[in-house]
C-alpha cells in the first residue's frame, strides 16, 4: 500500500499539505460568523474544534496522497465523517478531498484506483443528502425539494468525478511515459546488439581472409623453399604486410566497439584490386570479368556488401578450394548487380549448401541491402551467386550498420 518515493518528494507533500491546512482552515473559520455554529446545533467552541480537526484530517491525507494512497483516501473519508458528524457545511479545505482522489486514480494501485472511483461515486451521493438535509435544517426546517436535492448530487458527482478523472489522466501520461522509455532503452540496446553484430561480422571477414592468406602463403613458402630458396622471402614479405593490414583493420574495429564513435572507413570498390592481389599472393590465380560496367556513382552500402561477399566468397576459395583458380564475374545493370565466384573444390573439405557461418554472413550481407545469395555446389564446382538490388542499397544504405547475426568461418 506504500509506494517507494524519495525523500524529497514526501517532504513537499508534507509541506504544501501544511501551507494547505494553514491557508484554507481560517478560511472555513470565516464562513461561519458568531453564533453561527451553535445555531446549527453545537457549541461555538466545539464547532471550531471540529472544524480544525476535521481541516487537519483531510489535509493530512493530501500529505501521504503520493505516498499511500489507499491510506489516504481512508484518511480522507474520516475526516469526512468527522465534519458530517459535527454537522459542517461544505468548507474551502473539503479542496483537499478532490486531491486525494485525483492521487488514488493518478498513483493508486489497481485495486485503490477503482476504490477511489467508488468512493467518488459514493461519496457524492453521500454529500448531495447531506447538503439537502444541512440545508433544510439551516432555515428552519423547511424541506429542499427533489430536483434540488438530484442537481446537488449531480454537482457532487461533476466535482469528485472530475478529480479521479483528471488523476486517471496523470496515470495514462505516466504510463506512456514508461512504455516510451522502456521502448527508448529497448531501440538502444536493439542498435547497440546490431552494432556489436556489424563489428563481429566485419572483424571475421577482415581476420578470416587475412589469415587465409598468410596460412596459404605459409604453405607455399615451405614448399617451395626445398627448390627456390628465394621464395621465402617474398613470401614472409607478403605474410608481414597482411598481418599489418589486418592489425590495423582489426584496432579500429576495436576502437568502434569501446568508443561507439560510428562507422570507420568501409573498403569499397576501389580496394578490390587489393583484394584480389592477397588472393594472388596466396597462389590463386582469380580470373576477373566486369561487364557491364558499374552505371556511374554506386552506393557506399552496396560496394561495402559487393567488397565484403567477394572477400568471403575468395576467402572460402583459399581454405576449400582446390588451390587452381578463382572465376569471379560481376555484372552492373541500371537496377542490380549480379556476382559469380566459382572454384573447383576439395570434396573433403568444401562446406554443404546450408553449412558454415561464413555462407550465413555473405547471406546477411546480401539481404542488409536487399538482394538475395545462393551458395551451392554444382558438379566438381562450388558457386557463389548474388543478386544486389541497387536502388534499395541507395535508400537504405544508412542502415547498413545493422544486422541480426554475425559471420564467421565457412
């Protein structure tokens, strides 16, 4: 029944409860002149007593409204009664009966929201008699006739309804406000799981192909240092610039994790050339057709995603393939463009249609722009094809940055 509020909070209640009491008490004192009270049956003395009792009561619920209240409003329905009791009038403090109810509906519970609607509903019934009858004692018990007493308790029921109302009200605000902070905090950690994904999925591809080359490279070198001594050399060269390359591809990878500072460079076309002059340092000869030939200014998404399958799709080459060459075909049309990577492959070792993470993430990079991509065997061949929409990678290419799931090796 007691709701957790900070210090200061309750403090303020209890405060503006007090400049409450004190302000709106000598108010009610002045509705009534000398002699008014014990005209309605009590002494003068016991009136005010009653009345400040009654002021203090009320007011002391609006101090614990925010804090409980169902206390409250039991509080409040006392101090009712007290003042009914001593037969009171309606008095400028009965203002702080309204505040109670707009608290249980605003900050109640579900069981004192509906109890504080009852007590509206009831508590206007209850003050509409109560009126009638203060009224009809008070000039000399002539009696109040029914459409007065019904519009007394039509007036009863605006006031109090109005007040659960407007707290009811507070309540759905307050509730929006947690539904769109939950949302906020659920977009963030969404966006923050795709970045860790975007960087995941990027680190393997930079990593993966990276140390395809340098094992490759490795090999041959141990093979071929029996016959050409000088092979060696070229080869640690070739393992030392990659390594390089990879090291600081993987640092600002990192850099974007701790620091969340966005994107870095992304390879784009211009670095396939590159690309394909590890693969051949790696001993693969990649046979490279492009025709037709990209239709002007490609999307930054779409050469990032065109870069990143070719890389994989090599990368899959270098570890499976039967180490003879690559066919790599691009094909740029006005809409799309088309991509074919195809090798002979090793039987023992080349992954089944739907196997391996790396097939997963050249999958997913396909799809992040739109396209689709099929990875397969076909005869003593494992081919690579993808279809990239160019008019979506143009549109969406501000969210190419996210993903559901990562890469890793085929």
């Amino acid at each position: 029944m007691i709701r957790p509020l900070s210090r200061t909070a309750l403090v303020l209640d209890i405060l503006g409860a007090v400049l409450l009491f004190v302000t709106l008490t000598p108010m009610s004192l002045a509705f009534y002149g000398p002699g008014t009270l014990s005209f309605i049956g009590v002494s003068e003395a016991a009136g005010i007593a009653a009345m400040v009792l009654a002021g203090a009561i009320q007011c002391g619920a609006v101090a614990i409204g925010r804090l409980a209240p169902g206390i409250a409003l039991a509080v409040a329905w006392a101090g009712a009664i007290v003042q009914m009791g001593a037969g009171l009038s309606p008095l400028p403090f009965n203002i702080a009966i309204l505040m109670v109810l707009y608290a249980t509906a605003a900050w109640g519970s579900r069981r004192v929201m509906w109890a504080g609607l009852i007590s509206a509903g009831a508590g206007a019934v209850v003050a509409g008699l109560y009126i009638s009858v203060f009224n009809s004692a008070s000039i000399g018990g002539f009696g109040i006739t029914f459409a007065a007493a019904i519009l007394l308790i039509l007036l009863s029921v605006m006031a109090l309804g109005f007040a659960w109302v407007a707290g009811f009200g507070w309540r759905m605000v307050l509730r929006s406000r947690r539904i769109r902070a939950a949302q906020v905090r659920a977009e963030a950690a969404t966006a923050e799981e795709q970045e860790r994904v975007r960087i995941a999925r990027d680190m393997h591809d930079v990593v993966a192909h990276s140390l395809a080359v340098v094992i490759a490279q490795a090999d041959g070198a141990r093979y071929a240092s029996a016959v050409d001594p000088d092979a060696a050399p070229a080869a640690l060269t070739t393992i030392a610039q990659t390594a390089r390359g990879a090291l600081s591809d993987v640092r600002m990878l990192l850099t974007q994790l701790r620091h969340r500072q966005g994107d870095g460079p992304q390879p784009t076309l211009a670095d396939l050339e590159t690309l394909f002059a590890q693969v051949r340092q790696a001993g693969i000869e990649p046979r490279v057709t492009v025709d037709p030939m990209p239709p002007g200014e490609v999307p930054g998404g779409l050469q990032l995603a065109v870069y990143r399958i070719l890389q994989e799709a090599l990368t899959n080459a270098l570890r499976h393939g039967d180490r003879q060459s690559v066919e790599v075909h691009l094909a740029w049309h006005p809409d799309f463009v088309d991509i074919t990577v195809a090798n002979l492959v090793d039987e023992s070792t080349v992954p089944g249609p739907g196997g391996g993470h790396g097939i997963i993430g050249m999958r997913e990079r396909a799809q992040l722009v739109g396209g689709v991509l099929r990875a397969e065997r076909e005869g003593g061949q494992f081919i690579v094809r993808a279809r990239l929409p160019i008019a979506a990678a143009s549109a969406g290419q501000d969210g190419m940055g996210g993903s559901t799931a990562g890469g890793g090796d085929a």
